[in-house]
C-alpha cells in the first residue's frame, strides 16, 4: 500500500437549507449527481461542535465533467450560525470555491442575464487566464477558472471543484503544510501586490501575497479520473492580524466548513501528519457508513486551524435504483476504476430531489 491524496473529494458548506441550496448549485455549477442524502447525528465531531452531538442532513453532489463535489450541509438539531463579525479576505480559513468552466465569457453572461451576486468582471488571474468570481445567495464566494481537464461532457458550462483560496496568517507555516502534507508542490505562481478583482470584498482592498500551488503527480486512485487535478491558491494579507472565520462557531455554521481530499492508505497518511506535527484530531478508526456510502474518514487542520478532512471511500452507490454498490476493498486501490462504472454514476443525476 501507498500513500495518496487524489484531489479534492469536496467542500463542506454550512447552510441552512440544504435542499434549496443544492437546488441553486445544481443549476449553476451543474452538481447534479447525488451520491448520498442522509439524516444523522454526528457522533465523532463534538471536538469541532461544543462537546455535544448534534443532528445534521447532508447531501454530497458532484458533476460528472469532473472537480470534486460539494458536501451540503445542514444542522438540525440548532441553527446553522452566521459569522458574527463581518469576515475579511484575510481572514483564516477557506474563502474562495475554484469551479471549472468551459467558457468564461458565457458563463458570465448567463449569471448576469440570471442577476447573480458578481463580485468582479471578467479579468486576467495572475497567470493571464480569464477569470470572474460570484457569490452564491449565502454570500459564500466561488472563482470561475479556465481548466485543461475535463472527464465528461454533461452539456453543462461548469465543471467541479478545481481548488480553493485559503487564507493564512504565515505563508512559511502553510507552505510546509500544504506542500509537505499534501504534496501539492508545484508553484505557478507567487507574487505580491493589490488585486482589483477583490475590491467588492470585504478587506479585499488590501495588499496581499498569493501562492498557487497545483498537484503534479501521476493521476491515481480509485475516483482520480473523475476528481480530476486540483489546485490551492494561498493568501495572506499583509499588515493585517486576521480572525479565523469560524471563531466562536461550530463546524456546520455558515460558510466553507472544510476541505475534504479523496486518499488512499489512510494509514500511512495518519502517520505522516503526526511525524510532521499536524496529527489527526478526528478518525473514524476503521470505517463509516452515510446509507449510500461507506470509507474511512479523519481530520486535522492547517497551522491556522482550517479544517482539512481525508476519506478513503469502500463502498460507492454505482446504480442505486438497482441497489447496485462497488466495494472498493477488494480491489488495488491505486488503480483508477474503469470507465463503464465511473460512468455509470450518471444515472444517479437528479432533477429534483
């Protein structure tokens, strides 16, 4: 066995309607692939939700063009909270959705025809690829990016999830995270200025250094045809003492509530993060069961207390109208799956749920 971090699995997304949520992300970013819905409390959490356990309902969607999915997430038990400062740029935590778009200028005429939150105009990134940032209708923000990797053609101008913004308060911390636990190592770019792309920001205004870092290693892992490569963009203010966004909060509020990586041999990754001084604080041991999935899960978290979420999946619904599931274990789990059943997910796409 070996240790691998595919790429993004998904982002988790504190709401507080999750139906009506994935109604909107569904039509726009085209995460109409439902792989669970499930209703449960949520045991193993209470270090990240007041030492109490509370009851929450969750979808996990994806887009069959390729990009990690979204985990939709909604408490039932209390009231999914907003933040009770209003949150800079430059605050820790993940700010900013990266999602893959076929054509930048149509899918920012159709957001203006449909009178979305655009928070920019469409402008060059620093690598000279048109790009336009948008909130969602619970102010979370998202970047449109141009990408060279597509799985399947759904007719749908957005992919998945092709990275994240994080922001952080020691670019040197988080680089030695971030490259050394996640080896995504490959630097296209660092510069430092003002970015005028981030005026309609809170605290967007200010000088900022960025970091974007790309995965480079072989594509392998069960679902790494289907996730795709992924991207982190770093962020740190500079000349700003920042807050972390989930102050006084609990996991499952409002906003991006971690950053969840598809992997393989957990084991040896549990290992590796406690040898570099980021051990799990959250494991699930050996396996759990969400209904309609199963696998290993764990977290820890950046140097500025992020949450970073590892499943290792073993049991996936490929046709549940057939109660059809694959079990993962008992297969090499490096090994991309084939087509004719990553495909076959397809057919789990809703209208409606």
């Amino acid at each position: 066995m070996q240790k691998i971090i595919t790429g993004i699995q998904q982002v988790g997304i504190g709401v507080t309607n999750a139906n009506e949520a994935w109604v909107w992300y569904s039509k726009y970013f085209g995460t109409d692939v439902v792989i669970f819905r499930e209703a449960a409390p949520a045991p193993l959490m209470t270090r990240y939700t007041g030492g109490e356990v509370h009851d929450r309902y969750a979808i996990l969607a994806i887009n069959m063009q390729s990009g990690g999915g979204f985990e939709i997430w909604e408490y039932t038990s209390r009231k999914a909270q907003p933040s009770k400062f209003d949150i800079n740029l430059g605050d820790t935590g993940t700010q900013i959705v990266k999602i893959k778009c076929k054509d930048i200028a149509a899918a920012y005429e159709w957001y203006s025809k449909d009178k979305l939150d655009l928070k920019s105009a469409v402008h060059n990134d620093p690598q000279g690829k048109p790009t336009f940032y948008v909130n969602d209708p619970y102010g979370n923000k998202f970047q449109l990016v141009e990408d060279d990797y597509w799985y399947m053609n759904t007719g749908h101008l957005c992919g998945g999830i092709a990275g994240v913004t994080v922001s952080v308060s020691s670019m040197e911390k988080a680089m030695n995270f971030y490259t050394g636990v996640l080896g995504i190592k490959n630097m296209v770019y660092d510069v430092e200025g003002t970015y005028s792309e981030w005026d309609n920001f809170e605290g967007g205004k200010q000088r900022f250094r960025r970091i974007l870092l790309k995965q480079d290693h072989e594509r392998k892992g069960a679902f790494s045809k289907l996730v795709g490569p992924c991207s982190i963009e770093l962020i740190q203010a500079i000349d700003y003492t920042p807050h972390n966004i989930f102050e006084n909060r609990l996991w499952g509020d409002q906003g991006y509530i971690h950053l969840c990586f598809d992997v393989v041999g957990m084991k040896l990754l549990q290992d590796d993060c406690k040898r570099m001084g980021h051990p799990f604080t959250v494991d699930s041991s050996n396996s759990f069961d969400m209904g309609d999935a199963a696998g290993h899960f764990a977290y820890n978290e950046d140097p500025d207390g992020t949450l970073i979420e590892y499943v290792e999946a073993h049991k996936v619904p490929i046709l549940k109208k057939l109660g059809w599931y694959f079990n993962l274990k008992k297969r090499d789990a490096t090994q991309p799956l084939p087509d004719w059943m990553l495909k076959a997910l397809r057919f789990n796409r809703k209208k409606s749920l």
